[in-house]
C-alpha cells in the first residue's frame, strides 16, 4: 500500500514510517518540520515538507490510506495556550481532512491519546469509558476524534483512533521534553538530578515504541469506524520506573522534587483487549527490555 504519514519527522512518525518500509509499503511523509528532524525521516520514504493545513494536492497521488500523527504534543504549552492547539491541532486535521476528501482518499489511522479520558472512573481503562479531557491538548484530541466520526458518517471515512498510553524509547528527543523517561535517562546519565513530579506516586502505562508502532501496521486494513487503545495493561507506579532506570545503570543520583504539574491525572492504565481481539495485537516488550534498549539510545547520542 501507499501510505501518507503526517508527522512522520517525529518521535513515533519516523518509527511507524521504518516499520512501514519494511513491511514493503511505499511511504510518503508530510511534515512541516516544527518540531520533527529532516534526519528522523528514513531515506527509502519520500519527505514533503509541509503543513497539514496546506498539503499540495499531488502529494495524495495513489495513495491508499493516511495516518495522522502531525500535532502539538506538549501538555503544559497547551495550558499556557489553548488557541494554539485548536488551530494546529484541531483546524489543522480538519484542513487535512478536506484535502483527502478532494482527493478521494477515505482512509485514516489516527494517533490519540489516552488524555481524552482525563481522570478515569475506573481501571483498567476501556474504550468506551466516557471521554472527558482535563487538558486542551486532550480536549484537541477528543475534538478530532469528533470530526473524524462525523467524516466517517457523513463522507463515508474508514477510520481508526489509536488511544496511545505513555510510549517511549528510542529516538524520543522532544524539545522540551516533557515526559518522564527520556528525561530520567538523560538526567541519570548526566549525574545530575532526576526531575520529578507528584512524588513519582502517579500510576502509568509505559508502551515501548516498537509495540506501540506495529498496532499502526496492525490495523491498516481495519474499516468503519473504530477506537482502539494502545498499552501494556500494566499500570506501573512512576517512582519504580526511576527505580528500574537505578538498577539497570548501577547507581543513583538524587531527585529534585517538582510537586504538582497542571493537566495530569493521577492513574491511568489500558485495557487493549479490544485490539487484541481484533487483530491479535499485543505488546511484547516489557519494561526492564524497553528501558535498557532506550538507556543505550541516549548512551549513544
Ligand atoms: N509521545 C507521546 O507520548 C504521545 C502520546 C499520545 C499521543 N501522541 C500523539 O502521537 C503523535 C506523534 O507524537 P510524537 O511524540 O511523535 O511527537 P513529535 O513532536 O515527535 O512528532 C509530531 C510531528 O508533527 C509535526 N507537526 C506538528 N504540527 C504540524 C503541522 N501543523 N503540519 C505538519 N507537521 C506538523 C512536527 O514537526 C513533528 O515532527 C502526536 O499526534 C501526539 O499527539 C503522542
């Protein structure tokens, strides 16, 4: 198939578009290179450099399906500035949108997230838990999924949410940084000290990138409308992953404690037994492998 990956110059763009390519997909890549690298975007993908909101009509040429990772990811900036994730995020998928209308491409893999269920009722979390964002990056995120359901009824889309939980891994190199083990690593290995919020008592679901880019592949042929959730379906306390990190370098450094951030919730964990009975997905990477895999990604940049 011939794939468009929007975003795919990011953290999980350009691990999707490696795993497309070697599954034998042709894949193109729209970015407008905001935040993703030239250098992230494999060389057998073809880069256009451009965003979502304008994306020149030739680039859907044959293309089969779209999957859409282009967007501000950063919490706290979408606390500081609302308007900004409406306008990217939001106005930018729906422009995105028209142009596959135009061109008649109807299928869409979406990457959401599990922000959309803000503080859950229960645990762990299934996909038709009530969705109620605490923050407007997850509000921008519900907003989407909204549209993409009226696409679905409306213009007969084929479309498929992935509610991500906390992926990481290799090649996670935001700027800033905002998530919690690429920053552990980096401070660890650095002798300096660990920043943490909450007292790293909030309760996580920490999917490794591999798994977590395989569902896309998973899912490819998927149609209708569907939601899927993406994790490990182990919530994993936040202080025993800096523990793990401690154990697998062989020392510790000390903490600085950040108390409360706004926009997080306390504990959230997937239930992704929906995908695995859809298409038999699951993860495979447990944390102690995932953790020495990205330990040694950071030892070597
Ligand atoms: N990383 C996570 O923890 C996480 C969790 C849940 C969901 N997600 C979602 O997964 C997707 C990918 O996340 P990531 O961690 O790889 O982020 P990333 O910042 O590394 O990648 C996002 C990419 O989108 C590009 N982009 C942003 N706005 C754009 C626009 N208007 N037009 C074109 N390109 C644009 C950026 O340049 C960047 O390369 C995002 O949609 C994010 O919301 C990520």
């Amino acid at each position: 198939m011939k794939i468009l990956v929007t975003g795919g110059a990011g953290f999980i763009g350009s691990h999707v578009t490696r795993m497309l390519l070697n599954s034998g997909h042709e894949v193109v890549v729209v970015d407008n290179l905001s935040q993703g690298k030239k250098e992230n975007v494999d060389k057998r993908a073809q880069l256009v450099v451009a965003d979502i909101r304008n994306i020149p009509e030739s680039t859907f040429k044959g293309v089969d399906s779209v999957i859409h990772m282009a967007g501000l990811i950063i919490v706290p900036e979408s606390v500081k500035d609302p308007v900004k994730y409406a306008d990217n995020n939001v106005i930018g998928t729906i422009d995105l949108l028209e142009s596959m209308r135009k061109a008649n491409v109807k299928n869409i893999i979406f990457s959401s997230s599990a922000c959309v269920y803000g503080a859950p009722k229960t645990l762990p979390i299934k996909e038709d838990a009530p969705v109620h964002p605490d923050n407007p990056y997850g509000a921008s995120k519900a907003a989407i999924e909204s549209f993409l359901q009226a696409y679905n009824a409306n213009f007969d889309f084929n479309v498929t949410i992935l509610r991500y939980f906390n992926p990481y891994g290799p090649g996670e190199m935001h700027e800033p940084e905002t998530h919690a083990i690429p920053n552990f690593i980096k401070a660890a290995l650095a002798k300096k000290p660990i920043p943490l919020y909450w007292n790293g008592e909030q309760t996580r679901d920490f999917i490794y990138i591999e798994d977590l880019a395989r569902a896309h592949i998973d899912v490819l042929s998927q149609t209708g409308h569907n939601i899927f959730n993406i994790g490990t379906e182990k919530g994993v306390v936040v202080k025993e992953v800096l523990n793990e990190i401690f154990n697998i370098l062989g020392y510790k450094v000390p903490i600085d404690n950040l108390g409360k951030r706004p926009g997080d919730v306390q504990a959230n964990y997937a239930s992704s037994e929906k995908l695995k009975k859809s298409v038999g997905w699951q993860a495979k990477v447990d944390l102690k492998e995932g953790l020495k895999k990205t330990i040694d990604f950071f030892r070597s940049v």
